[in-house]
C-alpha cells in the first residue's frame, strides 16, 4: 500500500433527496454539464456491487490486447474514472474523464438514476448496471466504510445495519438505487442490468452477455483469458485492479479485494436481525419484479 493520507471523514448531509458527502458533490456543476459522448460506457452500481470487477472486464474487453504498459502501470480508477469522485488525492473524476484518450471511454457512477448527466440519455450511451443482494451488499458496504478515510465513520454493524435499512448509507436507500434502474430498463434499451452473484457463479457465462450487449466479437480464447485474470484471486493479487496504490484506503482494517463471495452476510448478520431485515426488505421491494439471490 502506498502512505496513508489524512483525508478528515466526512459528514453526511441530504442531497437532491439522497444521503450524501461532499466529496461526492463538490464538483457538482461539472458531474451535471458533463458531456458524454455517443460511444461511452457507463457502469453503474450502488457501492460495493461488484463495480470494480465489472469495470475491469469491460477495459480488458476493449484494451487488454493493447501495450502491456497500460496493463502493468495504470490503475483501474484511472481507466475508468469515477465521475462524482472530487477527493484531492486524484483529480475529479470529470477531468480525468475528459482527459481520457481511449475509446470508448469508460466511466464509473455510483449516482442513482434520477441524478445521472442528462447527456448520457441524449447521447443514447451504452449503460452497464450490477446490482447486489441487500445482505451481502451492506456487508461489504461496512467493511469498506471501516477502512475508507473519505467515507463517513460506519459505527458498529448493529448501527450499520440499520442505517443501510433506513437508507441513510452515502448514495441514499439500496432499495431505491437497484430498483430505479431496474425501472430505467423499461423505457431505455441500451441499458444491461448484471447481478453480483451471476456472476460469482459464473464469469464466462456473463461475459458472453456482456460482449453481445456491446456488439464483440471477442474470441473465445481471448475471453477465456480474460476470465482467468478477473477471478477474484488474481484481481486481488493484481495492484492495478485492487486498489492498493490509492491513498485513502487503510487495508490493515480491511483489504479492497475482501471475500468476493455470495453469502458472507450469513457471518454478520444476527438470527433477529436477519428477520427484522427480511421483514422491511419485504416491504421496501413489494412493487417491483426485482429480485436477488442471497445465496448460491
Ligand atoms: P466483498 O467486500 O464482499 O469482498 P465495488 O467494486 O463495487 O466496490 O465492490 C467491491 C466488492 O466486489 C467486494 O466485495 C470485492 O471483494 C468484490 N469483488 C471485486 N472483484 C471481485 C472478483 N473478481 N470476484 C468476486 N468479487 C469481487
């Protein structure tokens, strides 16, 4: 890991209706007027879904075969820049966005739907979601939110958990976040929603999915390797995909690349609270066709 920097944590306060910080709108103007362009692609996800994991799929789809330099020296966050990210410790992700030189270029947001740049709907963009089940989503939500200096101090699980219930985690309510996209579907065709635990169970079948959505025809072998290197051992060991070289992540609490696995919340979660939460979860999801596997 690179040196620590002191990056204060934030508060949380209401933004547009969702529980947010400021290091996600200080540069808010610029996320709004951004400029996408026809052939973008944009990942979507609420935190801690598997963003990462499909971000690097998506470079290696497009780029893998390219020089070994942009494989060996160049982050996954600066491939595929963080659109609302105005943290000091890179430029914002608008900028880096800007400055991107490939295409298509690749862009990450965590925003939900209804405060995605218009100009990625005008220019009719390609848009990748993941969803991840609640449980597990909230599990990997806390243990970032312990080791991540730019995120708001979790607390204790027992308090976590019912703030990610109330929808009080940063980017508002997960309820909201999946099934606003969900619904985005309806009325947007150039949109491919991914679920988490489809892909633990298996990669080469979402690949196949992935490279249809996007119109290539990446040979087999070609995906096959490309599956190998996203397994979650190797993009753990792999320092340009597991954050280790970013200054505001401590992994000595927790480790970027923590199980990867589908079901962990069965180790965090009490008997009462699973119910409790199963119970709310019921009722937050009632309306919608959507649904998640919390186990395999
Ligand atoms: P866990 O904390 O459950 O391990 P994001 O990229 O959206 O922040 O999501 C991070 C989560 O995705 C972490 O979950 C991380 O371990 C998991 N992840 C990242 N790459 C993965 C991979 N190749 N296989 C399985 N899980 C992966």
């Amino acid at each position: 890991c690179r040196d620590q920097m002191h990056i204060p944590r934030p508060d949380v306060f209401d933004f547009e209706g969702i529980t947010m910080i400021h290091y996600f709108t200080d540069n808010w103007e610029k996320v709004q007027n951004f400029q996408a362009r026809p052939n973008d692609i944009l990942i979507a996800t609420y935190p801690k879904a598997g963003t990462t994991w499909v971000s690097y799929i998506l470079d290696l789809l497009y780029f893998g075969q390219q020089s070994p330099e942009r494989q060996s020296s160049l982050p996954i966050y600066e491939r595929v820049p963080f659109l609302e990210f105005a943290v000091p410790v890179i430029p914002p992700g608008t900028e880096l966005a800007d400055k991107l030189q490939t295409s298509p270029r690749l862009i990450k947001t965590h925003l939900p739907v209804q405060l995605v740049p218009k100009s990625f709907w005008e220019q009719n963009c390609r848009v990748v979601y993941v969803g991840r089940n609640a449980k597990d989503n909230a599990v990997s939500y806390f243990h970032f939110d312990r080791m991540n200096s730019v995120q708001p101090e979790p607390g204790d699980w027992n308090g976590y958990i019912e703030k990610f219930m109330a929808g009080n985690t940063v980017f508002g309510p997960w309820y909201d976040h999946v099934i606003g996209w969900w619904e985005k579907k309806k009325s947007y065709s150039n949109l491919l929603y991914l679920f988490f635990e489809d892909l633990v169970e298996d990669t080469g079948r979402e690949l196949e999915h992935l490279c249809s959505f996007l119109g290539l025809s990446t040979p087999i072998e070609e995906r096959e390797r490309i599956r190998e290197g996203v397994q979650f051992d190797a993009m753990k060991k792999n320092p340009m995909a597991n954050y280790s070289t970013i200054p505001v992540m401590d992994f000595k609490i927790s480790p970027f690349m923590r199980k990867g696995k589908v079901g962990d919340w069965k180790n965090h979660f009490t008997v009462a609270q699973n119910e409790t939460f199963d119970q709310h979860y019921k009722r937050w999801m009632k309306d919608t066709t959507l649904t998640f596997r919390t186990e395999l």
